[in-house]
C-alpha cells in the first residue's frame, strides 16, 4: 500500500482480467460410476456435465490464484513490482497463514504489495473486488489485483451425491488501476450478509460447530455441509432482489448492460431470476456446464472468458452479482 498518492476520488478501471482451472476433469459419468446417480439427474437438477478438479497431492488453491494472477498480469502488462496490493477470496486455501494472497505475492515477486485474504465463500470475488475498488478510489492503491479462487475438490466430501456433483476448482482475476476520469468504475455497489442462515452451507473443522440438527449428517469434519433445499430457497430469492436493487439504485434496464456476470451456482438459480426479470439470455453468461460451481472462483472465470471473447462492451455498463456461504450476497455495477 502507498502513502505516496493524492487522496480524494479516482475513477477505476480493470485494465486486465485473467483465469485458471486445473486439466482434470470429472464428468457426470464418473460420478455415475462413484455414486448411485445419472448424468440425467445432474444435468437436469443442475445444469452441470464436468467440472476442473485439483491434483490435490502437488497443487492447491494457490497454484489456480497464482496463474489466474499471472495471466491477468500478462493481459494487463502490469509488472508483479507495480502491485500495491493483492486481495484473495477463498475459503480453501492451503493454509490459513500464510494467506494464499501473501503466498502468490512472494512467488510472483509481488514485493510492494500488502496481500491478505477474504472470507466471503461465493461472494469472495465480487467482496474483493468492491472493496479493490474503494481502496483505489480513495487514493490508497495505483494498482490493486483482485482474485477469486477455490479448490472446493480439498473440501468435498466424494461420497455424499447431493454435494459433491455440484462443485469444480477455479480462479479468476482483475487488475484494477486509478485513473483521472472519476466517472469511470464502479457506479454502484452493494454488500450483504446474515450470519443466521449460517448453517445451511458451512465447513466445520470440530463437532463443536455442529448444530444439534445437523449432528446425524455424515458428511466428514473439514467437508463442506450444505442444506441443498434452504441453499436454494435463499439463493433464488436473493438474485432475484440484488438484481432489482442494482437495477434500481443505478436507473439502469438490462437493455443498458452488455452483461450481468453472475455466480454459477445452479441453472435453475440462473434461469428464474433471469426470467422473472426479462432479462434476454444472450445477457447472463453461463459456463456451468462446463465448470461447476466454483465458489469465488466463478465470478472472476466468467468475466475473464467474456472480457476475453470480446463481451463486455467498452462504453456500456456491466453488472456483476453473487450470493453464497455465510449468508453473503454482493452487486456491483461498472461504467467502462
Ligand atoms: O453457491 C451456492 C452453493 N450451493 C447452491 O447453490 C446449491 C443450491 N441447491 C441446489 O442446487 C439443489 O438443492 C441440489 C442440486 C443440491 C439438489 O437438488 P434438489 O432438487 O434440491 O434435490 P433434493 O436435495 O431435494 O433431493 C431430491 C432427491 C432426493 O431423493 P428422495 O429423498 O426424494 O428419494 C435425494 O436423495 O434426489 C436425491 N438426490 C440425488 N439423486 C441422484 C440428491 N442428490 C442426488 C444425485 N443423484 N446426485
């Protein structure tokens, strides 16, 4: 971090975005030979046919940040020195200290850099980059690299079919940068959480967070444990008001946006709040297919993919929306 900027309002721009998922994938059909279900069931239920999955025994959550980090680096031409600061969302690194942030930061040679992770489950990258954003606004930051990366493979419990089929490995990465033109970067942004809905996705490390209603649930200590149905319940309903909320609060339509960039939780999440606000589907990118769920992965993989194929329109404003663990939601609204 610097002490050496002006303070006062900045515009913010990412100047480059980059990604990683790992070479290993696990289809519906290798579950479908783990586990008592179909390639028919997952598809159906959840829009997903494969998800990228971790080489656990030499690579972890920071192998992904650290690519994803190198390649938006790379997209920017942004030098590892420049970073004044390099924020991590994740809930699966390696290590709690060091962080993943500080980690990537040595490796890279990232040497002026502050570095530190953020809990925020799915929300990890779009809480990042919100409060990237505000740090370089205010003047603290020239050059901020904000990630999402989870290695939700290290924390999922493979003989439980309602979890398990739903999550990949993934990280996504922007490089944000100050600019003189205050009107540009974030126009709008919001940041939730209710911590009572806490136990319908959590990870417990000793049986003493257990919730006396969860204590007949097999999945392992140190396994994530999901409510799929509660999970559900909030995360339709939430989408759907965050979207409204971001619409609202900026006068935007969906006809003003080139892209909502959402959190790939579950096509049928994706699909009701994409319809009950006619939103046309050329305008919320979908990758889960592919990918999975990716934690705070997700977020930042998308808008890599669409920056990089050409999506988010220079001049049009952007959107981008998250909910998850926690319970977090987030919003945040570029001009460009
Ligand atoms: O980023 C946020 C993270 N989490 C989410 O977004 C998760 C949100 N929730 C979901 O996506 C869905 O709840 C799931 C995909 C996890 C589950 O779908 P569902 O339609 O809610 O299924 P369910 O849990 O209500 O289960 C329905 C049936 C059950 O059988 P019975 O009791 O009706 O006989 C389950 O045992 O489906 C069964 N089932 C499966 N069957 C085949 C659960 N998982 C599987 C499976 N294959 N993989």
């Amino acid at each position: 971090m610097r002490n050496d900027l002006p303070s006062g309002a900045r515009g913010v721009r990412i100047i480059g975005t980059g990604s990683a998922v790992p070479e290993g994938r696990l289809t519906n059909a290798d579950f479908a030979r783990m586990m008592d279900t179909t390639d028919e069931w997952i598809k159906q239920r959840t829009g997903i046919s494969e998800r990228r999955i971790l080489d656990l025994r030499t690579q972890g959550c920071s192998t992904l940040a650290r690519l994803a980090l190198e390649r938006a680096l790379e997209a920017s031409g942004v030098k590892a020195e420049e970073l004044d600061l390099i924020i991590v969302g994740t809930v699966t690194g390696e290590m709690t200290c060091p962080s993943v942030a500080a980690r990537i930061a040595g490796e890279i040679g990232a040497k002026n850099a502050a570095a530190f992770d953020l809990g925020a489950a799915c929300c990890g990258f779009l809480y990042s980059l919100n409060i990237g954003e505000s740090i370089v606004r205010a003047g603290r930051a020239r050059t901020v690299a904000v990630i999402g990366a989870d290695a939700m493979s290290s924390i999922i419990d493979y003989t439980d079919r309602s979890v398990s089929i739903l999550f990949g490995d993934a990280a996504g990465c922007a490089i944000l940068r100050s600019d003189d033109d205050p009107s540009v970067g974030c126009i709008y942004q919001h940041m939730g959480a209710d911590g009572s809905g806490w136990h319908a996705l959590y990870i417990p490390r000793r049986e003493a967070d257990v919730p006396v209603e969860d204590s007949a649930n097999p999945i392992r200590l140190g396994c994530l444990r999901m409510n799929g149905k509660e999970v559900f319940r909030f995360a339709v309903t939430k989408f759907k008001e965050v979207l409204e909320d971001a619409f609202a609060k900026t006068g935007l339509t969906p006809d003003d946006v080139s892209q909502v960039v959402c959190h790939q939780s579950n096509i049928r999440i994706i699909d009701s709040a994409r319809e009950k606000l006619n939103i046309d589907p050329s305008k919320i990118f979908v990758n889960i297919d592919y990918y999975g769920n990716s934690s705070a992965g997700s977020v930042g993989l998308c808008l890599d993919q669409l920056s990089r194929a050409g999506k988010i329109t220079p001049g049009k404003p952007f959107m981008l929306v998250a909910f998850g663990g926690g319970l977090t939601w987030a919003s945040s609204v570029w001009k460009t």
